[in-house]
C-alpha cells in the first residue's frame, strides 16, 4: 500500500511486487522498478517522462487480479503482483511484454476487515529472489524463477503479537496488518518485526535467512524501511510506533531516535532522505526535517524545523529540485521548500489519497479515483501538463519502468506505455 488510505480508511499498507529478467538471475537495471517507491525507495524513475499527455494511451494488456492493495514491481521481463487468490495471500510473476502468467504462489494465511482482503505490503526482488511480506507477519522468499520457497519465518517466532481489538491499543500493525516493506542493503535485508522481545527491527543474512541481529523494542507502524549513510555512518532507518530512529546497519545499535507519538500509533510514511537530513511527516504532529550530526563517537539527531500545519496522513512526497510534492493535509497537492518548510504552493481538488512519482521535472501522480495525471515539477505554482483515468478506485502505488507506468485496482492490473519501450 505501502498503499495507503485515508485516517478512517487505513488499509495499512502499501504496494508493490517485483521482477526479474528470463534467465534466473536478474540484474536490476535503471528501468526497473524493483521494489516500494522504485530502486532507491524515493519515487524517483530514470526514465522519462512524456512532455505531456493529450489522451489515455491504448493498454499493452489488462489482467483480472483479486484484491490487495499491494502495489507493482518490475524487473527485467518479469512483474509481480500480491493479491488475494482463493483465501490465500498469493504472489503472482507475470511476462511484462504480454501479462501472460508464469507461476503463481500462495505464501501466507489471509487477513481481512472492514475495508478489503489481501496483501498490503511491498514485495522487493533482488537478483533471483523475491522477498514478500504478509499482513499477518509471514515473511517468505521465493525463487524468482519458480516462486519455490527459498527461506522464511513468522514475526510471532520474534515476539510479535496480535491485538484483535483494532479500535485501539499498542502497535498499529499488530491490530491492523502489516504494510511496510523490508530493504536490501548489501548481504542484509532489515525487516520491521514489531516485538516486545527485543526484535523491534531485525537484520537477516537475504540469501540464508540466518538472523544477524536484533535491536530495539518498538511496536511497528505502517511505515517503510530506509537505508542510507547519514553522518557518516550506514544506518537502517525506521518510523516506528515510538518514533523516528537510526540503527548502524552492521551491529543494530541504536544510533540516535526522535521520539513522539502519533493517534492511533499509526505513522504511514517513509522517511525522505536528504543528504545528513531525513525529513518525515505523520498527521499528528505535522512534517519535519531532522539534521544528523557527527558529536565525538555518536550521532545527534537535531530539528531544524517543523510545519505542524503540514499533517501529511498517508502519502509519501517526492524531493525533486529542493523541494517536496505529494498530496497534502487538506484533499489538497502541495510544494514545501526542504530547507525551510515554507509552504510554496497546494492545489485543491485530491481527495483522500495520491501516489506520486517523477523523473526529471516531470511528475506523475495516481490519485484514489484512478486518475493518472501529469504535472511539472515547478516550486513557483501547480502545471497540469494532462491527465486520464487508468483505473477504478485505488490505494495501490503504481510502478513505471522502461515507459510503461502500471497500475491496479482491486480488479484488474493494466500496463500502460507512456514512452516507447526499449525492452
């Protein structure tokens, strides 16, 4: 969902499968979109966007898929796509070019409410692997080749528990399903368990399976991991129910942390990173952006500042030029200068939910009617440079690679290219 919906809406997650190449082991390539918000987690595509778009363009294919709001991946001429197939949270790999299906497989036990079934969490592909995450706390890798269990375990062997009140209560995960989505960096995947125990956060060798540490004893959020050097230091970032925090990605220890509470402990965003800052917002306490700082052997985590005004819910921006775009506080898209958290412009008119993209000036937002449209990344006022409706109703981030933007409802997957392919 690594999709999202609104406050009362949450379906608590968020988006989006992952791919391959034919043979078995797959090399992401700069037109792949491999994992939640694109290679580098920040939205940002390397392939261009069209200057503008005078009409919907005509379909590659369209697929009928169950429900989820888990979001596209693609890498190389593999996609794949989580819904929810006869009662089971299923991955499925299609053939990019055609959306013929290659293998399917269930990996986990289902999960409804009130608001739909199926997966929320974003799947990451990495070489021939494929690492997914269930809204129940079942993790699995899977072959991409065949979908054939590689490795996995249950967040409940870690601690984890399960609060069936979801009016309220510790952990918004652990009442409402899982939707963040894990980060490779190197030979580790970190992955936001949620436990009393000791395994808040938790890094794993990503080929065996065979833990490498644990740390802290945060109860999770809906939000998504983040990796990066800051300070000096290679940290895996996280947004848990407690607040934001760094942790040294080669031995877990705590780094530096930004406390505050939310409603609800539900915190849905992924942090943006800007150099030594990370800047992230929650629809209690508003957007911030936090400087880190090298103090003797440790890190200071200091607030440069806060738009408290800037209670962003559920959708996380995109930094192009300086500048943040995304769907805002109030129905509303907004421009915020991130050096000063100075509001430069919002637009009316996007009611509850908008996914947000770009590649060069260009943007490309989905909104919750299905509506795709494109916008320029411009700081002195909102350019509309066209739009079209792509899909029903959705929560689901889309994926764009190699030209081709695809985007998913609860029924129905479609592949749409924007710019001539190169596959």
């Amino acid at each position: 969902m690594k999709a999202a919906v609104p406050s009362r809406w949450f379906p608590r997650g968020a988006l989006a499968a992952c791919l391959g190449c034919f043979s078995l082991v797959v090399s992401v390539t700069a037109a792949d979109w491999p994992g939640w918000r694109g290679t580098h987690r920040d939205g940002l595509s390397p392939d261009p966007l069209p200057d503008r778009l005078e009409q919907a363009p005509q379909p590659l294919w369209r697929k009928s898929i169950g429900h989820g709001y888990s979001g596209v991946v693609v890498a190389g001429r593999r996609l794949v796509y989580l819904d929810d197939t006869a009662g089971r949270e299923t991955a499925h790999c299609l053939e990019v070019q055609t959306g013929r299906e290659l293998w399917s497989q269930p990996f986990a036990e289902p999960f409804t409410d009130e608001f739909e079934p199926g997966p929320r969490c974003t799947p990451l592909v990495e070489g021939d692997r494929i690492y997914v995450q269930s809204c129940l706390g079942e993790f699995a890798c899977l072959s991409l080749d065949s979908g054939k269990k590689q490795w996995g375990f249950h967040f409940r062997d870690y601690g984890m528990f399960w609060v069936k009140d979801r009016s309220g209560g510790p952990g918004a995960a652990n009442r409402r399903g899982n939707s963040g989505s894990a980060m490779i960096s190197g030979e580790r995947i970190f992955i936001q368990i949620g436990s009393t125990n000791g395994a808040g956060i938790a890094a794993f060798d990503k080929n065996s399976g065979r833990l490498l540490w644990k740390s802290q004893d945060d109860l999770t959020s809906y939000a998504s991991l983040m990796t990066g050097t800051l300070a000096g230091r290679h940290q895996a970032i996280a947004v848990t129910c407690e607040g934001l925090l760094g942790l040294d990605a080669t031995s877990g220890e705590a780094l530096w942390r930004v406390p505050f509470k939310t409603g609800a402990n539900r915190n849905v965003l992924t942090p943006v990173l800007d150099g030594d800052h990370v800047l992230f917002a929650s629809y209690t306490t508003g957007l911030r952006r936090v400087a880190l700082e090298v103090d003797g052997a440790k890190i200071r985590a200091r607030q440069t500042w806060l738009n408290a005004d800037l209670k962003i819910n559920l959708a996380t921006p995109v930094l192009v030029g300086g500048h943040l775009y995304g769907h805002g506080p109030d129905k509303d898209f907004i421009c915020v200068e991130a050096a000063t958290g100075q509001l430069r412009w919002r637009q009316a008119g996007f009611n509850q939910y908008a996914s947000t993209l770009a590649s060069g000036s260009r943007l490309l937002v989905l909104n919750d009617a299905g509506e795709v449209l494109l916008l320029g990344a411009d700081p002195t006022r909102y350019t509309e440079l066209g739009r079209f409706q792509a899909c029903g109703k959705t929560f689901s981030h889309p994926a764009y690679a190699d030209g081709v933007l695809y985007t998913r409802d609860s029924r129905e997957l479609v592949a749409w290219p924007l710019q001539p392919s190169r596959r």
